[in-house]
C-alpha cells in the first residue's frame, strides 16, 4: 500500500510539473538584439585578442633567417 501511495503521488507531481512547463512565462523574456550584439561583439574582441598575443608571443626573439656562427670557447684550452 505504501508503494501505491508513493507512485500515485509522483504521478501527480510528474502531471503537475508537465502542465507547469506548458503555460509560456511572462516574466521569462528572450534578450534582447543589443545584448546579443555585445555578446557577439566582446566573443569577437576577446577572439582577435588571443590572435594578437600569439602573434607576438611566437614572433618575439625568434628569428628564422641565419645568425653569423659563433666562434669557439678558448677559455676551455
């Protein structure tokens, strides 16, 4: 009897959350064009960002062309 009561009280709130999803909120509102506009904006910023300090990360002491050759340690003879 005490499994009849618990199934027979989950389905009422099963029933009772289902229809509660099914009636639109009035207060839940969708945002608006200028906060996706910003949100859009800083994901581009912070994208272009990241960009530019790899850039400069990879291109900073770092030289591909030929160095001249150093001459060896005489101090070891």
């Amino acid at each position: 009897m005490l499994g009849w009561a618990t199934w027979r009280a989950a389905k009422g709130i099963a029933k009772y959350h289902k229809a509660k999803g099914s009636i639109p909120n009035p207060t839940k509102k969708k945002p608006s064009k200028k906060k996706k506009a910003a949100k859009a904006l800083a994901g581009v910023a912070a994208a272009a960002g990241v960009s530019a300090l790899i850039k400069r990360k990879r291109g900073h002491g770092h030289s591909h062309a030929p160095g001249p050759s150093q001459p060896p340690d005489s101090s070891s003879e």
